[in-house]
C-alpha cells in the first residue's frame, strides 16, 4: 500500500491549486463533484469553466478497476501499446466467472477449472505489467476496490457498471468499456461530457428496519431507470453524515440503476473510521489534512437550489423500508403497500428464495443486521419457509463474519453460503427449480432485477430490497409479509413478532482474513511471459493493425447499407458470445449479424459483390478480406449508440472494414472507431443515404490532406457505370488523424514508446 499513499498524497497536492483555479475559472464555489472533476483535469491547472451537459472534458484518473470478463480485451489492447507497466495503479478482479451451483468450495474449484486459460492470462499479465490481480474467490471488484484502494477525492474508471460503488468513500468512480480503461492504462486521456449534477438532501436518521438500501430504493422510485443520465448525484446533510461508509457504499453502486454517471458522499466521520477499520488509517490522516477539498463548499449546503441542476430532499426518520420490482428497480413500493401491490398485480405470494449479498449489499453492517434477524428463527421457534443464499462480497467480510459466528446463525436458517463472487447476481446461478416456466417470486438484496438477471428464467419475478428485509421475507416465506407490523405463526402455534434489526458498522474485533486472494505484480515485470495457448478459442494475442497506405481509399465495396437502428448490440452481439470477447478472430464472426439490410430488410443476409451471392454479413466481409478488398458500411441516424462494447470498433477493423459512413454517430461509439484507426465519417447531407446501391464501388478522396474542419469527398462508382460525387464530414482533431495515420491510437503510443 505504501505506493499508494504516495499516489494519494500527489493527488490532494495538486487539487489544492486546482480548486482554487476552477473557482475562479467558474466564478462561484464549487460542488464536491466538481472539485474532484477540475482536480482531475489531463490538462492540469483548470484555466476555462466546462458547460454541464455540453463540454466534452480530457480526464486523468488517478486508477483503473476491471472484473475478469471486461479486463480480457482491454489488457490484449493495452499489450498493444508497448508499455513496461501501466500509467496508473490498476487492478484485476476475478469475480463474474464463477457460477453458483451447490456451495462456495465446489463451486470455486469448478470455476478455477473451466475458465483456466483466462485466469492465467489475466495473472500473467498482470504480473507483467505492474497490475494488482485478485484472485477467483477473493471477492467482488466494488467490495474489493472498497475495502482497499477508494480514497475520497479521488478518480477511478473501472470496466464494471456499478464502478460508483466507491462514491461511498467520497471518489468520483465510473463505469466504462474496456477501451477507456486501456488508454488511461496506457497514459492517454479519458473523455466524458462535463456532468449535471443532481442534489439530494439527507436529513434525519435511519432507524429500526430502515437502512441505507432503502434510501436509494426511494431515489430510484423518484428518478426512475432513466432519470440519473448524465448526472452526477451528489448526496449531502445531516442524515448523509449518520451513515456507514459502506451504507453509502450501497446508494451510490445502485445509482447505476437510474442511469446515474456516478454518484457520491463528502468525506466525513463515518469514512475516516471505515478507512480505519480497513487498514488505512495514513489515508485517513491525509483526508483529514484537505478535509474542505473532499466536500462542496460551504455557499453550495447553505442553498443548494442555486448550485445543483436538479434537488431532491429525504428525511430518513419518515422513510419506510422498500421493496422494488418486479423486473426493473425502480418499481418502488413501501413495505406498507407492498402486500397490496403482491395482491393487486397477481405476483406470486409465495417467496421461494431470498438472496443475500453481493457487490451491492455485503458489507459486516449488513451481514450482522440480517443475521440478527436469521438469529431470531431459533429463538422465537420459527422454520425458514424460503431458500437463502448468501454471498459475500470478499474474503475479508466473508471470514471475518464465519469468524463471528455470522454465516453459521445463516446457515442455521437453511442458508448456502456462495463463493465471494457475482454468481447469482448475474445469471450464474444454476438454480434448483422443478419448472422452469412456472410464474414465481425471488427477492434480493442485490442491485439489478431485469427479466432473467439472476437465474436465466423469464418466469422468476425479481425483487429488491435490504437484506434484513430479504431475511425476514424468508423466514415467512411470504411475499405480503410486513416484518414491521405482521406476525408469523411458530412450531408452538404462537404468535411472534420478528424484532428490530440491530448491527455493526465494523467488527468489534476487527477484520480478520488468512488468504485476502490478492497476487502482487511482479518487480520487475520484463521477463514475465504472458500466458495464451495459440490454440485457446476464448484468447487471442493480437497483432497491430496496418498504418494507413498514403494514399486515397478507392474501389471500396458496399458490405452493408443498415436500416434504421444500429445499437452497438446489433454491431456486436453479446450473449453466447460473450464467450469470446477474449478473440477477436471469433467474436468477429457475430459482426454486424444484427443490422437490417437496406436492400432486402434481413439481418445477416448481404450481397457479395464478388460473385452476387447473399450470405452472413461476416463471411462476405471475410471474403472481401481474403480477395485483398476494402469495405465501407453504410448506416442510419446515431449508429453505434448502446453500451460502450469496443468489439463494435474493432471487429470491423480487424476483419477489413476501412471506412463506417452514416447520417449521424453516437459519440462514444464515433470516438472508439477512430481509436482502432478506422475512418468515421458522416454524410454532409443526410439524403446522400438514398444515393448509395447495393453494387456501389466507393472512393474516399482528399485523404492526402486530411485535416480537421475539412470534408472528403465521396464517389460512388455505380453498377450501370454512372457516378455519384458527395461530401463527408468528419469530426478528427488533429491527434484522431495521427491516429488514423499509424493504423490505432495504441499505435501512436508504441512508437512514442519505443523511441
Ligand atoms: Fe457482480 Fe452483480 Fe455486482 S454482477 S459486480 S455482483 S452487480
């Protein structure tokens, strides 16, 4: 840790300055966000205000995160930039490989087996290149990050949605594809549209049943799914301050659910003894020593109406528990009302399994609340009615808690303990179930609750709430049941009432672990061998991609004109493909596999110009490859919108696409496709779309004197021998033409590597 309490210090040196610069470049006092934005600016000093919502801003975050399935590409990328070791401190967590099945142990030694060949890739490489690697088992990313690199006033990108997880330590964390997190590894800047903030006022206290999962419960219900793009929420007030570390932990991982950029706490008393507890008292020392950096200023509490674009205001001592779904999280129903809405929309009563943990709910806070509430089965007479599951979110929580008897009060109700991974929360989770068609209901205390999130079963009605209330659902093993004011029957035929939750922010004893799971780079990473057989079909090493010839693109085939929606899903699908996002010469194979064809309204099927047959699009472009032919894709309006997938970018590329012409682009998608050296263009006049046939041939011309502002020209060399001659525009800066130039961004770094 010691290389990070120097990072740490550097980073409150320089935002000092930069504060007191963005002040003043903005001209009034500043947000706890935007303090932590200027201080993390590529430029350094702040010298102009950015406009939310508008201005794109060059960032440099002080880390980068990436979970097992996302780290794959990134690091085969980053090897492409020729570094000795990563510009940032980075971390490698293996957490979504592992499928939960019977139980913690077998599971794990399964999981070890049959995703061999990428754990070793992922430890080699990491070894290699100065990356931090957790092994399967040792946890989750978020609660991982948590409990050892989060500081407050810090930046972090990581390749995991629910990065923001560490707001709850007061970082701006945020979730991104695996290329962002390559350039940052690899020294380049990190672009994001300048946020909007959104305010919300805490006041009161949490008490009796209440916990900090029902705040964002709430938030959610008033946001809904949606109403948190482009934002960051900021939350603040009294009731703020109340709260565990690690409960505020909970509200920003969950801020993903509205669609929040990120989500995050001011730096205050209940962090400085979460760092504490977790060994990291020095942080905690140099917090205090920049304490007024790490929170807004003071004119922005006293009216935060005039600073945030958005206000929302809870008073925790008036909130009820929630429970939210089914099938999306914002869904927000107070406990009062819930047997109603059970009622009322004919979900299944009957509770069949209750889910405990994960990355969003695993903290000894809420382990020692929901086994006060397992504790009482035992002592009021009760039976578990329902399954229970519980997985703990690291090593760390999950020792220290079977150290203080916590997973045995679980496992007295029935419960199975899982591996410390994502399992159940993303659909590894081979569930026991006698038909899978059947309606039926399941609750948890994790984040996501789409239609087959967690067991793959369109059936299962997924619901979210605390895990004290998971628990006690559990224990009645009934949906409608209202642990605040309901009484359960027990094996005497009395009736009980289940008794307030009660817990503890931190082990009394302290957090205790043999084996955290955590491998250490190598010093000297040089002669370390990154580990891929040549035979795998998940890995592939990959090769550079080829520099632009010099000259103009000409005799380029039409491989696709797409009709309407083009989401980078329909670029590159995800599902069983997932499988290969590790090689790229396989995941290629679902290119484009999803667009509709202009010409004849299918997907997958386009006209190979080379012998007029129609086949799926990837085999035609493999064909064009093989005959030493270039291709140009056609699209519609905000083509490559979607998740962030770099394979939408480097498919193409790979397989010899040089050119995506369409009427408008999403941005990051735009962006990706200029980092892989591929040409983005637009038309000048959206209409030209109509110009272009199905036999066209195309020129791209004024390649020589490529510059920012100055369109190409495009012919269109028709079949019946007649031309079309249009203009594209581009958006290149100066920097993205040297990067088409040597063939990749990665390529530009290399060569300023080596030299
Ligand atoms: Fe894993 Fe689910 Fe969290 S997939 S990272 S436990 S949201």
């Amino acid at each position: 840790m010691a290389f990070d309490i120097e990072m740490i210090k550097g980073v409150y040196a320089r935002m000092g300055e930069r504060i007191s610069a963005a002040r003043q470049a903005v001209g009034r006092p500043l947000t706890l966000a935007e303090k932590i934005l200027y201080g993390h600016l590529f430029e350094g000093k702040p010298t102009k205000p950015y406009e939310r919502g508008k201005d794109y801003v060059d960032f440099a975050p002080d880390r980068v995160a990436m979970q097992d399935a996302t780290a794959q590409m990134a690091l085969l990328q980053f090897m492409q930039a020729g570094r000795a070791q990563v510009a940032v401190p980075s971390t490698v967590h293996c957490d979504h490989l592992i499928q939960a099945k019977v139980g913690a142990e077998k599971d794990l030694a399964v999981a070890k087996d049959i995703n061999k060949e990428v754990y070793d890739f992922l430890a080699s490489v990491s070894d290699k290149y100065g990356i931090g690697f957790w092994k399967a088992g040792a946890g989750i990313i978020h609660q991982v990050v948590l409990e050892n690199y989060a500081f407050p006033g810090g930046m972090m990108i990581g390749t995991d949605s629910h990065t923001p997880n560490a707001g709850g330590l007061g970082m701006i964390a945020i979730g991104v594809g695996g290329a962002d997190a390559c350039d940052v590894m690899a020294g380049l800047a990190w672009e994001l549209k300048m946020p909007k903030l959104i305010g919300v006022k805490l006041t009161g206290k949490l008490s009796g049943w209440v916990s900090a999962k029902d705040v964002i419960l709430w938030v959610a219900g008033q946001l809904t799914v949606k109403g948190g793009t482009g934002y960051i929420v900021e939350y603040f007030g009294d009731g703020a301050e109340s709260m565990s570390a690690t409960g505020k932990a909970t509200i920003c991982n969950m801020g993903a659910e509205i669609g929040a950029t990120t989500s995050v706490f001011a730096y205050d008393q209940k962090m400085k003894a979460y760092l504490e507890s977790t060994s990291r008292a020095d942080v905690a020392a140099e917090a205090d020593k920049v304490k007024d950096n790490l929170r807004s200023d003071a004119e922005v509490y006293a009216d935060p109406a005039k600073f945030y674009d958005q206000l929302l205001e809870l008073n925790l001592s008036e909130l009820e528990p929630y429970v939210n779904g089914p099938y999306t999280p914002d869904l927000a129903w107070p406990i009062s009302k819930f047997a109603q809405a059970v009622k009322e929309n004919n979900y299944p009563q009957k509770l069949e399994v209750g889910l405990i943990g994960s990355c969003t709910n695993s903290s000894y806070e809420d382990m020692t609340r929901a086994a006060s509430v397992a504790k009482q089965a035992a002592t009021k007479k009760l039976k578990a009615k329902a399954e229970f599951t519980v997985t703990p979110g690291s090593e760390l929580v999950r020792y220290t808690a079977e150290r203080d008897g916590l997973l045995g009060i679980f496992e007295s109700i029935g419960g199975v303990v899982m591996a410390n991974a994502c399992g159940p929360c993303i659909g590894q989770w081979a569930r026991h179930i006698d038909d899978p068609n059947r309606a039926n209901s399941i609750i948890t205390s994790f984040n996501r609750n789409f239609a087959k999130r967690n067991d793959g079963l369109s059936a299962t009605r997924s619901f979210v709430a605390s895990p004290e209330i998971v628990t006690a659902m559990v224990i009645a093993g009934d949906l409608t049941f209202n642990p605040l004011k309901d009484k359960l029957i027990n094996e005497d035929g009395q009736e009980v009432m289940l008794d307030e939750p009660v817990g503890l922010e931190a082990p009394s004893k302290g957090y205790a672990v043999e084996d955290a799971g955590y491998q250490a780079p190598a010093e000297d990473g040089s002669k370390v061998q990154v580990l891929v057989d040549p035979k795998s079909d998940r890995l592939q090493l990959l090769d550079p991609f080829a520099p632009w010839e010099g000259v103009d693109l000409k005799g380029l085939k039409l491989l696709i004109k797409a009709k309407g929606k083009c989401t980078t899903d329909h670029i590159s699908m995800a599902g069983p493909w997932l499988k290969y996002r590790g090689h790229l010469d396989n995941i290629s194979n679902n290119m484009l596999i999803g667009a509709l064809n202009y010409y004849n309204e299918a997907t997958n099927k386009v006209k190979n110009q080379l012998d007029g047959s129609y086949d799926e699009v990837p085999k035609v472009q493999r064909a064009y490859k093989a005959a030493g032919i270039g291709s140009i894709v056609v699209g519609d309006e905000n083509y490559g919108e979607g998740s962030s997938r770099e394979h939408a970018a480097m498919e193409p590329r790979f397989l010899g696409v040089r050119v995506i012409l369409v009427k408008s682009f999403a941005r990051i998608h735009e962006t990706n496709l200029k980092k892989q050296g591929m040409l983005a263009l637009t038309f000048a006049n959206p209409a030209d779309y109509d110009k272009i046939q199905e036999d066209d041939s195309i020129d791209i011309l004024g390649l020589t004197t490529f510059a920012p502002g100055v369109p190409l020209t495009i012919v269109l060399n028709h079949k019946d021998g007649s031309k079309d001659e249009i203009k594209a525009n581009h958006t290149y800066n100066e920097q993205q033409i040297e990067w088409f130039k040597a063939g990749a961004a990665l390529n530009i770094i290399r060569q300023s590597v080596a030299q």
